[in-house]
C-alpha cells in the first residue's frame, strides 16, 4: 500500500477519533465549555497541555528551523523549554488558585478595571490570532502534501475539523482530544526518530545518536561530519553561531516570559480540581513534552545531513519521487543554473523571493520558475517547514511511516489551534458580552455566544492559514513576543506586587504591545528591505523584540502606579488571598 493511501487511512481514523471523542464530551454548560468542569486528572491534563503546548511550530517547524540555522536555532529550545518551567513554577498554581475562567478574568478582577479586562482582550486576540495563523498553515502544508490537494483547501478541511470538536465540546471537548492527539503526535515524532537514528548511527536513541559517529567510515560523529560537509559547500559550520549575542539573548528571553504569558497554556491549569493538581500536571506535562524537545536537535541534524547528501549533485532525472512532490505544491524548487542538468546547493538565495511557477516544464520534467537569482552558485530554494515531514521520504523510511508523520503533523497543529479558539471564543463570550457589555445574560445564551464566536474565529484563523505572514515558527515566535511585552508583566505583577493598580496595568499593556506590534510590522511588512541588524535598534531581531516590550511595561506600569491611586484594601486582601497557603496568618501591612 503507498503512503498516500495510507496517509488517507490514518488521517481519516484519527479525525474520526477526535471528532467522536468531542461528540461524547460534548459541554453542556459554560463551566464545561471554559475549564471542562474542573474536574480533569492531573496526568491527562499534563497530557493535554503538552498537546496544547507542542504546535505545529514544535512539530513540523523546530526541527527544521535548528536544521537550517544550527547552532542559532538552539534559542527556540531554551526558550519554548525554559518558559514552561516559568510558567509551571512562577504563575500556574497562583492563577488556579484565583480560580476564574479566563486570563482577562484574572486582570479585569485583580485590577478592578473594565479598561483592564478590555485591553487584556485586545491583547490575548493579537497574540492567539498571530499564533494560530502558523498552526493552520502547518495544517495546509500537510494537507496539500500528504492528500495531494492545494494548501487552501487544506486549511479548509482543518478548519472544519476544529470547527467540530472545539465548538461541539469546548474544554471539555478539547481536552480529551488533546490527549488523544498528544499520544498520536510523539508516537509519530519519535518512531521516523529512531529510524533514521538507526540508519544513520546505528543507535536507536536519537539524543544519543546525535553524539555518535556516523555508519560511513569516516570516523566523523553527526555533528563534526555535518559541519564538514557544510564547510565544503560553502556554509558556516553547523555548530557555529552567526547571530549577536544580544540578540541571542534578547530572543530567548522573549520566547520563555511569552511561554509564560500565552493564555491558551495558562488556562489549562483551570480545568483542574486543586492548586496541587495543577502542581502536579505541569510535571507530566514537563516530562511529555521533554520527550518532543530533547529529540528536536538529532532531528534537525540528521535531516539537514540527509537532505545535503541525497540533492546536492544530483542529477534532477535521478532524483527520488519526495523532491518532485514537494516541488509541485511550491515548497522546494530548483534552477539548473549551469546547464548541467544537476542540483547543486550552496548558501544564498536561489530566487528573487519566493518561487513562482510556470504550468510548463523543461524537457527533464522540472518546473519552469520565472524569478531565478543568478548572484550566486545556488540552485535549490526549499522551505524549512518541510523538513520534518520531508524526512522520512528522505530517508526512504517505509510509506506507513510516512502516513503517521503526516497524521502527527495534523494532530499537533490541530491541538494547539483548538485551543487558541477557546481562549478567544471564551474571551469574547465571557470577558467583552457577559462582564462587559451584556451583564446578567444567562449561561445558556452565553454558551451561545462562545460557540458563535469560536466559528467566527475558526475562519479568520483560516484566513490567516491561506494568506501567512510568515514561516511557522517564526510566526509563533512573533506570537511570544507579543505575549511577553503585553500580559506577562501583567499577570507577575498581579500576583507579585501590591503597589501595581489598573492605570499602570492597563497603561503598562498598552505601551508593550503598541511596541512591539510596531516593531515587527514595521521590519515584516513595510521595510522588509530594512530587516538586518545594521537596522535594529541595539542589535534585536523582530523576533526577540518581545524582550525590549516587557522591559518597557514593567517601567510604564512602575512609574504610572507610582504617581496615581494606590491600590484599594480589597485588592490587597485578594493578592494576599492568591499567593499565601491555607493556614497562614496573613500579614496586615498595606
């Protein structure tokens, strides 16, 4: 049976799986809608979050990503790892045990503000709307790839599957399929893993065998045979790092306190039933989603090797079916710009931009792309989102590998896009109708509204899906970075400072996100010509911009609270209440 057909056997048994799964959980009340009752256990929780937790950017992006950017690749790890950790340790078991629905729950009650809880909307909509956009493109690619069908009604056909069990089962719903997903997207990264890790090294651990030397003889670990290899073709070693300090700095830190502000993450450790449970999930979830991120390095590595030895030189005639596949829907492309009817890969640009494509072919069957660059000797332009699911195909891994790697894809993009349009749906619903705009609505119309708002969001995220701004996980990165300099500050100096009130809060959030939203449209979308560090201020990449907005909202919020109100006795008494354990004598210092 070849991969296709089962590709279509897997993705339909496991579509169908959620789908079933969110027709039995179905939320009956917007308790269950929101946090699935409060009643999940902490291991499917932990589960759940790591499903939640592990997109399409961790997925099918990060690995490739660290295989075109090596040794600088290697912030999105410490980040996207190290920001859990915040988030577990910092802020999680605080929030349970404030015990709402929603982050702008948290900021509107412990900011006593409407204005509050309404930017806390605006700013929790950009973030998940720039965050979910990467996960319906990573739902397109698969699609487009995998069933031979064009990336926009690959969006489409995700888009209807979340429509059904985000909308149908809520939380509740979600939750569930979360696990389920979870479990279908590490089986599906791990087992190409140790494939390929056997093939290569003979090892069948891959986290060992990216310090083991390779099967060729050579005498030459992964690592050191990839850099020569590299060197040899005219790139920087594999191992070096290209990318400042600062900037190196500044992105970590961006991605780990926006880990720790994303609020899709944040309010899964509301659907538990104890600050303990809530304790305890984020260690399995740790430990899951350790399993995904200790094996992202060997992957990048061994398909960077792979895919430099099986195309470089190559002759396009004698090249394997995956090459010819990738290229029809866009994402690889070559130009023979020597004559001599091979690929050859070196550093720089093969096109002017992104390849367009001619319906004609050359006379060896190649596609015709019409905005060649001929700067430079390279002739391959490929898309660093496809290298995970590329891999086995590279690796001539069998075709059932192949159909799961492609399900894993669909079930982590899916995850995690399910749960961004909870948080917006329950935003809309719960924070702007029933607490803002409509108070004293019953929970019945409530529900309603959440579910209509979850479909509205389902086709903007679609939207985004078809039209990206961006590789994925650099738009996730974009998303961190908006989540870091926006409610982040907002959240640790809720729970940690007294003397913040809702003027700085609100004032502190304005100032983060207007920031870095400028910053990053600016060097993405109006002055892309412009996007090099000679142009950045101090050194910082759009994509650790985020860093710079934090700072900034902890100085506005500082120095706002500072030179008005201070904050009301209440308050106090609910910052007190949130952070002391049951049976100790509260302080009575204001």
């Amino acid at each position: 049976m070849d991969a296709q057909t089962l590709t279509y056997i897997f993705v339909f048994a496991t579509f169908s799986l959620y789908i079933g799964i969110a027709i039995w959980s179905k939320a009956d009340s917007t308790n269950e809608f929101y946090v699935a009752g409060g009643g999940v256990h902490p291991i499917a929780n932990g589960m759940a979050t790591a499903a939640d937790w592990m997109s399409a950017a961790s997925f099918i992006s990060m690995a490739g990503i660290i295989a075109f950017m090596g040794h600088d690749g290697s912030v999105y790890l410490m980040g996207w790892t190290g920001g859990y950790v915040i988030l577990a340790l910092l802020l999680a078991p605080y929030l349970r045990k404030f015990g709402e629905f929603t982050v702008p729950d948290f900021i509107g009650t412990r900011y006593y503000s409407t204005a509050a809880r309404l930017v806390a909307v605006v700013c929790l909509i950009a973030i998940s709307f720039t965050y979910i956009a990467g996960q319906m493109r990573g739902v397109g690619i698969v699609f487009s790839q995998f069933l031979g069908i064009p990336i926009t009604y690959g969006v489409v056909v995700g888009m209807a599957v979340v429509f059904m069990y985000a909308v149908l089962g809520g939380m509740k719903g979600i939750t569930y399929t979360q696990v389920a997903q979870y479990c279908v997207l590490i089986f599906a990264y791990l087992v190409p893993a140790i494939f390929i890790s056997i093939l290569v090294t003979g090892i069948p651990i891959p986290q060992l065998g990216l310090g083991a030397q390779v099967l060729d003889g050579s005498g030459l670990s992964v690592l050191e045979k990839l850099d020569q290899t590299l060197v040899e073709l005219g790139f920087t070693p594999y191992t070096d790092g290209s990318k400042s300090t600062i900037d190196v700095f500044a992105i970590t830190m961006a991605l780990m306190i926006g880990t720790a502000g994303l609020p899709h993450v944040i309010v899964r450790f509301f659907t538990v039933p104890k600050v303990s449970d809530a304790r305890r999930s984020a260690g399995y979830a740790l430990f899951f989603i350790a399993l995904l991120y200790t094996t992202a390095p060997a992957v990048g590595a061994f398909a960077r090797l792979n895919f430099v030895e099986t195309v470089h030189n190559t002759a396009y005639t004698d090249i394997a079916g995956w090459f010819k596949s990738w290229e029809n829907i866009g994402l690889i492309a070559w130009q023979d710009k020597n004559g001599d009817g091979k690929i050859q890969y070196h550093p720089g640009a093969a096109f002017q931009g992104k390849p367009e494509f001619n319906d004609q072919r050359h006379q060896d069957g190649s596609r015709i792309v019409v905005n060649p660059s001929n700067d430079n000797l390279n002739e391959v332009y490929v898309d660093r989102d496809i290298m995970v699911l590329a891999n086995p195909e590279i690796a001539a891994l069998p075709p059932w590998v192949i159909a799961l790697v492609a399900a894993g894809g669909l079930a982590a993009a899916l995850s995690t896009a399910a749960g961004l349009l909870l948080v917006i749906s329950a935003s809309v619903a719960h924070d702007l109708i029933k607490k803002t705009f409509s108070r004293g609505i019953s929970d019945k119309r409530e529900l309603l509204y959440a579910r209509i708002s979850a479909a509205v969001a389902i086709v903007i995220a679609g939207y985004f899906g078809v039209f990206p701004f961006g590789f994925v996980a650099q738009v996730v990165a974009f998303a961190f970075g908006l989540a870091a300099a926006s409610l982040f500050p907002a959240i640790l100096l809720g729970i940690f400072s007294k003397r913040t009130n809702s003027l700085g809060a609100v004032m502190g959030m304005l100032a983060g996100l207007t920031f870095t939203l400028s910053y990053i449209v600016y060097f993405k979308a109006m002055a892309p010509e412009l996007n090099n560090p000679e142009h950045w201020w101090f050194g910082i990449s759009p994509e650790g911009i985020g860093m710079l907005g934090a700072m900034l909202n902890f100085a506005v919020a500082a120095v706002v609270s500072r030179l008005s109100a201070p904050v009301p006795d209440n308050i106090i008494e609910l910052i007190e209440r949130i952070r002391i354990p049951k049976g100790v004598e509260r302080p009575h210092e204001h």
